[in-house]
C-alpha cells in the first residue's frame, strides 16, 4: 500500500517538475509555486530520507525534460530560425497519422541552405505538392517559411501554441518541390491499413454518415460535416466525436471474441490484444485518450496474468507517467485533461451517485461533473442536456462501434456482407444524428459561461475528489482525521464560491481593446463601475463573423456577460456584420445607432429588427448628444444634423472618450468632408485627445493633417486587416509620423489595449 502511494506522488512531483518548465521561460514565479508545493508534499510524507531524495530527483527530472522541449525551439539547430525566409529545405514527408485525410502534411526537415536541422517541423499543405509524394518520401524544396500564427485578442485561439505542442514550428508555402528518394518507414504499413477501413466506410456508407464514422472509429474529422458536430456540441455528446474508453473496451471485447473459438491461452491473447491495440494507437496519431484506455486494459491484464495486485489509481498514475514521458506537452492538452480527469471522476463518483440512482445515471452524471470545469475553461460552454443525452446515446453508439468492427471484417473477408452491415450503421447513425439534434434544440441545452480562472478549476477538483475520499472512506477513518478533511473541504468550497463571485477588477481602471477583427472595427471599453460599452463587430466571412470567432471569445474571456451599450458607427458590413448576432445570442443592453444611419443597407434592416425583437432600446443619435456613465463622458460629435453628404461614411458615429485628465476621440470612418466640418463647428480645444482611433482604416480619404494636428495625439490606432484598398495610407501614416504621433495598428501589434486611471495610461499590443 505504501509503494502504490508512493508511486502516485512521484508522479504528481513529476507533474509539477513538467509544469515549472512548461512556464519557467516566461512565467519564472510558477517555479517557486511549484516548489512550495513540493516542499508540502515532501513534509507530509513518511519514512522521509531516501524518499525525500528520490522525490526531488524526480521533480527535477520533470522539470528539465520539459525545458529541454521548450528549449529545442529557441536552439540554434531549430527551423524556427528561418522563419520569414525564402529557403532550400532537404527533408522527409511524413503523412499526420490522426489526418490522414486531412489538408496538410510534415516536412521533417534535414538541411536547410546546406546547414543541419535538428528541431521542429514544417507543415505544408497538400495541395502545394506533387501527387506522387507520398509518406516516407526524401524530397527538395524551394519554399517560404511562415510562424504560425499566435492569437491576436485575449481569449483567441493561438495556432503557434497548437502547432508547438506537437513540435511544429513553421508553416511553408511550396513554390517547388522535388522527390530524391523513397524511405521505407515502420507507419507505412499502418496507413495503408487505415486507408484501406476508410476506403470500406466511404464505399458502403452513405454520406454524410460515413464521415461521422471515421471520426468516429478512426478519429479522421476533416470532412465531418459541421452541424453535426455542432448538434453534438449542444447536446452535450461531444464527447462521443472523440476516440476514448469506450472505444478501446469495444474493440479489446471484439478481439477477444473473434479469438475465442482458438482456445488460445490468455497470455498468447493478451500478446495478439496489444500488437493490435498498438496498431489501433498509432493509426489514431497517438492520442492521449487512446493511448490511455490501450495502456489501462494491457496492465490490467498483465497484472492479472502474473498474479500482481495493484490498485486502479496507481495503475493510473503509471499509465500518465508513461504517456508524459513520451510526450509532456500532452499534460497541457484538453484532451488528456478532459480523459484522465472524467475517468477519475467516474471512479471516485459512480458508486456514491448508485446509492440513489440507476448506474448509467450515475455514471453519466458523474462524467458530467468531471467534464464541466474544462469545458466551461477551454469552450466557454455546460451542457446539462449532457447528463440525459449520454444515458441513450451511448448504448446506441457502442451498437454502432461493434457494427463497423463487424464491416471491416466483413469488408476483408465476406464483401458482399458489408453491403448489410453498411445499410445497418446508416440508418442507426440516422436514428442518432435525429436524437442528437433534439436534445440540442432543448431550452438551455447548451449554457455560454464567461471563462474560470485556472484557480477555480483547480479548487473544484480537489474539493470534488476530497469530498468524495470522505464518502467513501468514512467508516475506515478516524473522526479527527474525517474532522480535519471536512474543515479542509468547508474552506476550498468557500475560496471556490469567492473565485466565481467575487472576480479580480482594476477597481478604478478605464479599459479600452481595440480587437483585432482584421479589416474591420471592434472596440471594448470596460467602464471601472462595470458597465460596458462595444464599439462596431468587424466584418462577416463564409465561416463566420468576427462577433461569434472573435468578440464573443473576447468578452467570455474578460468575464463580460452582456454589453450595456453597442455603438454602431454606422451599417458597413466590416464595422456591423456581427450585431445581429450578439443581439440574437443575448448580449446587447441598449443600442446606439446614428440619426442619418442610411436604413435601406442590408445589416441596418436586419439588426433594427433582430433589436424590435429582442425589446432592445434605440437611441438615435447626433452631435448634440452626450452620454454620462459616472465619471466617464462620451460627448457625440457626429454624425453632423441637417447635413447631407454623398459619401454615407460621412455620416458615421463619432465621440470623445472623456475620463478624468483622459481623452480619446474615436471616428468611425468619416472622411475629409466630415472632418472639416467638425473642425469648424467645434473648439479645437474640445477635440484634443491623447489617442486617436483612425478613421476608415487609415484611408486617404481620411485623417487630413489639419484635423491631426487639431486633434493633437501622443498615439494613433488604426484598426485594419489584410485589404485590397492599400490601408492604411502610406500618405496617412507620413502624417502622423511627422506629428511625432506614435502608430498602433492592430495587423501587427494585435488588439491595443490601454488602461488608464484617468492621470496616466498605459497602452500595449497583445502581440507584443
């Protein structure tokens, strides 16, 4: 019994010593943190002595294996050194395992200009190579090297991490690219066999659901049909999109049942299971839920074959250490949290809940409790429908994983019985696919929550597991002892109820963050009394709007659950495309919107009506107007009464942020025509400010070095993207270099952000 908790401390500390290196480069107070909790760790253990040494080893082993990795990237032998290059790379394709009919594939690189690579990985894209490279392949070629992109607002999705974690450090664009010689590589094999399972899906399964098998058996979701995977999402069975547990328990029954007429010892069975279990983990891409439930089923197996009794959290603890030792940047993906954590849950939980109710009730709920922290951190999302949705949908998808194991056999052995099998996995998918969707649909099915803090994650685990320790420990327990956990329990549950309530504020801090929508404007201001003001939702794309990719992710980010006030500058698609459906979704207040707004656009129909719907007030307004919001004042200077103008930019919102000594003035996208008005109706005085936001992008049209210098800035923002219309202006931005003006644009430096306690301000890029 000692040894097994041994054991699951040392790779707790092991755990640790990942997670100081993880973040030492950067965050070098997590290294202290780490080792006080070491040093608990270590004064509460028995028997200390050799122990204690073995423990600090461990952490230290942790620690520097994980720093090594986090090292290779900034190595002088690194391929990130080449990033924003034309190069020559000599290298080895290689085919993603977990996508093989993905979009892209790896460049292990080799040479590059004739010096030797020995970190990181390129990712190119198929369509830039020639159809007859193929896994394995040496090839040469002339490319551009890109760093993937790192996420350009809080709360974005950073593709540098992503790519990171799996040892991918550069995104190429092909110009040419050469094959010198084939390579015979062990996965070869393995994905000719994948590709043959999904040839047998693709032939015998109608779509769309021959996708949603793949993902399912295969864990190939390229083509997964979005609203599938969106259904699921809402219903709280997202869970089943991903290769996990039960998928395992399913094939390790299938095997075993299709070598039961053999007779074969146990032993040879368990060899036969883990060559095969193998195969599975590698033609999956290693994933940690995978390789997980494949480890689990071999000890346990193994153990019970020689007879060795050891307990299931130590076998788990095992299972973790081995899965970090070949790849600790798994402990930082929601995948292997998400795996290990619901498990332990269901373990520590599912006996309790039986007590009072049926066991697939007890356990779905119990898996719902492991699931809620991490979803609501990484997803912003609950699903309560989750808890009723699993106690139907996963019987119904174990039929549907025991039939496609059946097909391939089939497939490979009776192909004409793989025509059956085919119709039969597609009408119970059909039948899953109508389920799903109904629960989706129900009120609350899915809850949008503001983002936890890492601390209120964490303090909802231990409590969790402690109060569970308790449950079923008591009568093997002592009172104090049970007294002593209570206590304990009493105090994180308090601390856990003070995270979610009480979150930390910049109590009398004015925040304004200029997002990065690309072309387009979105502007948040957090008022220091709560209260907060969005400024225009950026454009609209075929995936999407910025307001669902970008500003809803943002304002989950910063814990902003609805917008006191949204100012629509004026109805062009890249500064209003995303307001109907923040109104839609709930989280607009009241609505301001000009009195010359120009009603027969597209957006502006659509958002007046979607705000009517809604009870959502308008107010129309003008230059006469001033909204007060305690200590902060916006005084409205646009759109200019009785005035007509061709150009309908012309007769966009524009204000003064007034807070204390700050000043910022901010002008939708008027032009000269405006802006000379403006300067003759108005005090020069009264436009002063300390930052300006840019109109219209930087454009020519715009930002006339008459009203810069009435305006008179320390700093300049100009929201813009990628464009066809060449801004900002070379012209513009000559013009407030020459006014000694400093210059933000949110293509390079990211959302600016700027805090200011009405005195003094401070004023950054999130990229920088």
């Amino acid at each position: 019994m000692k040894l097994n908790k041994n054991i699951i401390i040392a790779v707790i500390i092991f755990i640790l010593g990942i997670i100081s290196g993880y973040f030492f480069i950067n965050y070098k107070l997590v290294l202290l943190i780490t080792g006080i909790i070491l040093l608990i760790i270590i004064t509460l253990t028995k028997n200390k002595k050799i122990v204690i040494y073995i423990f600090i080893i461990i952490f230290l082993f942790g620690f520097f294996y994980m720093l090594y990795f986090q090292m290779n990237y900034y190595s002088i032998n690194s391929i990130n050194n080449y990033n924003n290059r034309i190069i020559e790379v000599v290298g080895k394709i290689k085919i993603k395992l977990d996508s093989v009919e993905g979009n892209s594939v790896i460049l292990k690189p080799i040479l590059v200009d004739n010096k030797r690579i020995k970190y990181g990985n390129i990712q190119l894209w198929k369509s830039d190579l020639n159809n007859n490279i193929e896994h394995g392949d040496l090839v040469i070629a002339r490319m551009k090297l890109n760093k993937p992109q790192k996420a350009s607002n809080p709360g974005g999705f950073s593709y540098f991490k992503y790519l990171k974690k799996k040892k991918i450090y550069s995104v190429g664009n092909v110009f040419e690219i050469y094959k010198i010689q084939n390579h015979i590589l062990l996965t070869k094999p393995i994905i000719k066999i994948k590709r043959f399972l999904l040839g047998s899906i693709d032939k015998k399964i109608i779509p769309p659901v021959n996708e949603f098998i793949k993902a399912l058996i295969l864990g190939e979701k390229s083509n997964l049909n979005k609203s599938w995977e969106t259904s699921f999402r809402r219903a709280g069975a997202n869970h089943l999109l991903a290769i996990s547990g039960l998928h395992i328990g399913f094939i390790t029954l299938f095997i075993i049942f299709l070598l039961k007429p053999f007779s074969f010892s146990s032993k040879i069975i368990n060899i036969i299971l883990t060559f095969f279990l193998l195969i599975y983990v590698i033609m999956t891409g290693f994933r940690a839920s995978v390789l997980r439930a494949s480890l689990l089923v071999l000890f346990f197996r193994y153990f019970k074959q020689i007879n060795l009794k050891v307990d299931f959290f130590t076998i788990i603890s095992i299972v973790l250490f081995i899965i970090l030792l070949l790849d600790p940047y798994k402990l930082f993906s929601v995948g292997l949290q998400l795996s290990f954590l619901v498990l332990l849950m269901i373990v520590s939980w599912t006996k309790i809940f039986e007590r009072y109710l049926h066991t697939s009730l007890a356990v779905s709920l119990a898996a719902q409790l492991g699931s809620i922290p991490l979803t609501a951190y990484y997803f912003n999302t609950i699903s309560p429908a989750g808890v009723i949705t699993n106690l139907w949908a996963i019987p119904l998808v174990s039929v549907i994983v025991f039939l496609t194991l059946t097909h391939f056999v089939f497939y490979l052995i009776f192909p004409f019985l793989s025509n059956f099998t085919g119709q039969l996995i597609y009408l119970t998918t059909v039948f899953l696919n109508k389920g799903i969707k109904v629960m989706s649909k129900l009120p609350s099915a899915e809850i949008k929550v503001t983002t936890p803090s890492i601390a209120t994650v964490f303090i909802y685990y231990i409590i969790l597991f402690l109060v569970a320790y308790i449950i079923r420990n008591k009568d093997n327990m002592k009172s104090i002892k049970i007294n002593i956990f209570k206590i304990l329990s009493t105090i994180l549950l308090i601390i856990f109820i003070f995270t979610i309530i009480i979150r930390p504020t910049n109590n009398n801090l004015l925040e304004i963050y200029c997002l990065d929508v690309g072309q387009g404007d979105s502007i948040v201001i957090k008022i220091p009394d709560g209260q907060t003001i969005l400024v225009d939702t950026g454009s609209s794309t075929l995936t999407g709007s910025k307001a669902e990719k970008t500003i809803i992710p943002f304002l989950l980010n910063q814990n902003i659950k609805m917008i006191d006030y949204h100012i629509v500058t004026h109805f062009d698609g890249d500064h209003s495309a995303g307001t109907e459906y923040l109104i839609k979704k709930g989280f607009i207040k009241n609505l301001i919107i000009s009195k010359q707004y120009d009603f027969t656009q597209n957006y502006a129909k659509k958002t007046i009506e979607a705000a009517m719907n809604k009870n959502i007030r308008v107010y129309w307004t003008d230059n006469q107007d001033i909204l007060s919001l305690n200590n902060i004042k916006l005084k409205f200077m646009a759109p200019l009464e009785n005035i007509v103008f061709k150009n309908r930019n012309n007769y966009s919102v524009a204000f003064k942020l007034t807070y204390k000594d700050f000043e910022m003035l901010f002008t939708g996208d008027l032009e000269e025509k405006a802006e000379e008005i403006i300067l003759k109706l108005v005090d020069q005085n009264k436009l002063k400010s300390d930052i300006l936001k840019v109109a219209h992008h930087g454009s020519e049209t715009s930002s006339t070095d008459e009203f810069i210098k009435a305006v008179a800035p320390k700093e300049a923002i100009i929201s813009v993207g990628s464009n066809e219309y060449g801004h900002p202006s070379k012209n513009v931005l000559k013009r407030l270099i020459d006014n000694n003006i400093r210059i933000w644009r949110t293509d390079h430096n990211g959302a600016v952000i700027i805090k200011t306690d009405g005195h003094k301000y401070n004023i950054n890029g999130y990229l920088n």
